[in-house]
C-alpha cells in the first residue's frame, strides 16, 4: 500500500516537471508526458483496489515487473549520466545541466545497450494488459481489473511505438553529423591544397 501511494507521489511530481520543462522550451516527447500522467492514474487505480482474490493473483507478478522497471530506470540514469560527464569533459554541458537535447554519435552505443531492455520491459507491460484482461472474467473481478488491463495495454503500444520512431531519428542525426565531420575533413583537405598552391 505504501509503495503505490510512493507510485502515485512520484508519477505526480514526474508529471509537473515535465510540464515546467515544456513550458521552457524542453523538446520532450508528448507521449512521455502522457505516460507519466497515465502512470499516476494507473498507480491511483492500483492504490484503490481492495484487497481480493484478483488482486492476490496479480501482486506478485505486479512486483515482479516493478523489479524489472527499477531496473531499468537504473540503467536509463546510467546512460544519462555517463552522456551528460562525457559532455561535460567536453566543455558542452555546464554543472547545472540534468537532460539533454540532441544526440550525438557517440551515444548511440550506450543506446542499443539499453533497447533491448526496454523491449523486454514493453514486453512485460503487455503481459500485465493480458493476464489484467484474463482476471477481469474472475466472478469476483472489480473495476480496477479492466481499468488496468487497458492502461498496462496503453503503455504497451505508446512505450513501443515512441521507441521505434524515436530510433531512426537518432540514427538520422548521427548520420547527419557524420555528413558534417566528412564535409569539414574536406573542406580542411581542400583548403590546404589552396593555400599550399597560393
């Protein structure tokens, strides 16, 4: 009980930052705000679902998924902090920096480490809309079933869709930059042959 009131805190006080980041100009992807908010709502639902046959049946594997999400969490922090120490040491960042806005090629490996795992977590999120979706036929199944089975299933589209059109954007700005470096090298190179010429 106590730790989905801390979901329905923590999702809320997500939500408004995200809000305050918008509104100074963050380019935060609107499905990320919306998961958020949908989170606390989901987190709500699960705080007031009573104790019941169906709720017993889905608690362990509810904690099972909020394992594996912390885990995840753990190594999305990791990657954003290795990003953001690196730009730092490259004098790009300041101190005060939290998030950053664009990519750059070297981050891209940090990244394909971290996608399969969060397919595993869609994954499971799915998994949860399902079996959510196969209690709701208990005799005994409140609101609260089909509620969550809906939203679990909502994660599971919104999470994996924004993933698979975010990817070929960073693939098109690492290119991008690739074009940038090549098309420096040879402008240096055929600036040279100028000025040795000249």
């Amino acid at each position: 009980l106590l730790y989905l009131a801390f979901l329905v805190w923590y999702y809320c006080t997500i939500s408004i930052r995200e809000s305050i980041l918008k509104a100074n100009g963050s380019r935060i992807k609107g499905w990320w705000r919306m998961h958020h908010i949908l989170s606390t709502v989901c987190s709500g639902v699960l705080l007031v679902w009573p104790e019941s046959e169906t709720w017993s049946e889905f608690k362990q594997q509810f904690l099972w998924y909020n394992i594996y999400n912390c885990f995840i969490q753990y190594l999305q922090f990791k990657y954003q902090r290795g990003a953001l120490y690196r730009l730092k040491a490259l004098g790009e960042r300041d101190n005060m920096d939290i998030t950053i806005e664009g990519f750059h090629s070297w981050m891209w490996r940090g990244l394909t480490f971290l996608l399969p795992f969060l397919f595993i977590g869609y994954t499971f999120q799915l998994v949860n809309a399902l079996v959510l979706y196969n209690l709701s036929y208990h005799p005994k199944a409140t609101w609260h079933v089909i509620v969550s089975s809906v939203l679990f299933f909502i994660f599971f589209v919104g999470n994996t869709t924004t993933t698979i059109m975010v990817v070929p954007d960073k693939i098109r700005e690492k290119m991008r930059f690739q074009c940038r470096v090549m098309t420096q090298r040879l402008y240096n190179v055929v600036n040279e042959k100028v000025i040795k010429i000249g």
